[in-house]
C-alpha cells in the first residue's frame, strides 16, 4: 500500500511502454504466451476499481488449434489471419449475473445482490464494468512484456453460442496477445489534443 500523501509518478520509460508508445499490434511471433504471463495479467487486472467490486469480467483462452477453428468463423475476414497466427486470443465477455458473487465481493453491503433483480440494470453494470477491466486487461498485457491486438470484428452472437451456450457470459471484445513480429504496428493515428476533450466548469 502506498502511504498517504506520498506523491508517486512512474518513469517517463514506463510511462511510454504502457501508454505513448504502446500500439494495436498485428502480427506476432511463434513464442508461446506462458500461464505464468497469463496470471501475471490477471493478478495485475484484478486490482483495477469496478463499481461495487462487481469484477463483472470473464476470459476464455484460445490456445488450442481446435478451439480456434470454433472462433475463426465469426470474426471478420481481415481480423481471421493475424488471430490464427497469433500465440494467445482472449475472448472477453461480461459476467450479467455477476449479482450472485456480490456478498462475498462486496461485504460492507449485505444486501447489495438485491439492487441488481432487474435484468436491463443488471446488464448496463456488466457492460459499464467489464469494459472498464477489458482497458486494464489491455495495460496489464503491456506491463507483462507483452503486445495486445484488440478487435471488435467478430460476431458476438456466434461467438457466445460456440462458447457461452447457457447465455449468461457476453463477448465483447477479443485480443490477439503474444510477442510482437515483423511489421507488427501500423502508424499512430492522429490524437485529441487536451483542450479538444478537457473543460473545467
């Protein structure tokens, strides 16, 4: 725990991997991604605040030339190559019956499962708070050496129907994850500069 009052600012060299200089990556190397690299993600990603502690996030590894053959399909025909090339994809869905966790999640409010009975509110907090992990997911990559290729081209109907049947679990996003290979990025986009998004009312 860092002590109150202690001003801590990482290294601009830090500050750059994790931000600045950090890209969606498009191709990778044959290195595996290690389950000591995978909990290493986790572990940093758990810490991350989500309202209520809800941690509405769940993963599924696709390692496997058999469970790959079951996502290729759905995704769209520029994101299928890189993804059966890539060492490690993350299907990332949202938990929307994360309310039952809730007591043991949320101890200082015992009651706390009850306030999500309705299904749409329910579902607005699985999306709020998954996405809000999914950007630490992302960092967390990073930070374990690691390059991230995020993609939302996929249908996440078929994706849920081959590995989520029962309906609770929602993909939103996938990540190719890995060391990253030749021509892996492409060039910065342009950037909102700080008065184009920032106001002070």
């Amino acid at each position: 725990m860092i002590p109150a009052g202690t001003a801590t600012v990482l290294p601009r060299p830090l500050q750059d991997l994790l931000f600045r200089q950090a890209r969606t990556a498009h191709a990778f190397t044959d290195e595996p991604v290690t389950d000591e690299q995978v909990r290493l993600i986790h572990d940093l990603v758990r810490h991350g605040p989500t309202a209520f502690n809800s941690q509405p996030l769940r993963v599924v590894l696709v390692r496997s030339a058999a469970a790959r053959a079951r996502l290729l399909p759905h995704l769209s025909s520029g994101n299928r190559a890189k993804t059966a090339a890539a060492p490690l994809v993350a299907v990332l869905a949202a938990d929307t019956e994360f309310q039952h966790r809730l007591p043991e999640l949320f101890p200082p409010e015992p009651r706390a499962a009850q306030w999500f009975g309705e299904q749409a509110a329910r579902e607005q907090q699985a999306r709020l708070n998954s996405a809000l992990q999914a950007g630490y997911f992302l960092i967390a990559v990073r930070a374990a050496g690691l390059a991230a290729g995020p993609m939302s081209g996929f249908d996440p109907a078929g994706v849920d129907a081959e590995f989520f049947p029962d309906g609770r679990l929602r993909s939103f996003l996938l990540v190719n994850i890995g060391r990253p290979g030749p021509n892996a990025w492409r060039e910065r986009l342009p950037r909102l500069a700080y008065d184009e998004v920032v106001r002070e009312v």
